[in-house]
C-alpha cells in the first residue's frame, strides 16, 4: 500500500478528485494507464482492501506475435506452426 499513498493523495486531495488526464500528466504515464490505476484504486478504496488476488488464473485463445506475411521467409518458416 505504501507505494499507492503518493497517487491516493493526488486522488483525494484535490476538491474535485482527480482526472485521468491530471494524473497521466503528473506521473508521466499514457491516459490509459493513468485511468486503469484511478479505476483499480477507487474500488479498492470502495470495498477496504488492498490486498493483491490470489489464486489461479485462466486465459482462451491468447496468440502472441505477429502475422506470418510480414516476417522473413526464414524466421517464417522457423518460427510459425499452424497458423498464416
């Protein structure tokens, strides 16, 4: 918890709370992310708790790289099973 009291300051100090844009700014992170911290913070700060999750997680269909038509010939051919 310790690392999120600088952010939870600049949350709830401010008279009107804090933007994602204001935050993004101030840390030097993209909006995005400054609007997924601010989400994940405000439920924390809603139900009480902090703690991280725990337990297993389970992903569908994750595919990482990219598409076969823009690799080399070689790489293609070495890299890439199954799919074009």
């Amino acid at each position: 918890m310790d690392k999120w009291l600088p952010v939870m300051w600049m949350l709830y100090n401010g008279k009107n709370g804090k933007s994602s844009y204001e935050l993004a700014r101030d840390l030097g992170v993209t909006q995005e992310t400054a609007w997924f911290m601010l989400h994940r913070l405000r439920v924390a700060a809603h139900t009480r708790t902090f703690e991280k999750l725990s337990g297993e997680a389970e992903a569908d269909e994750t595919f990482i790289g990219g598409k076969a038509r823009n690799m080399h010939k070689s790489k293609r051919e070495s890299k890439i099973q199954g799919r074009v």
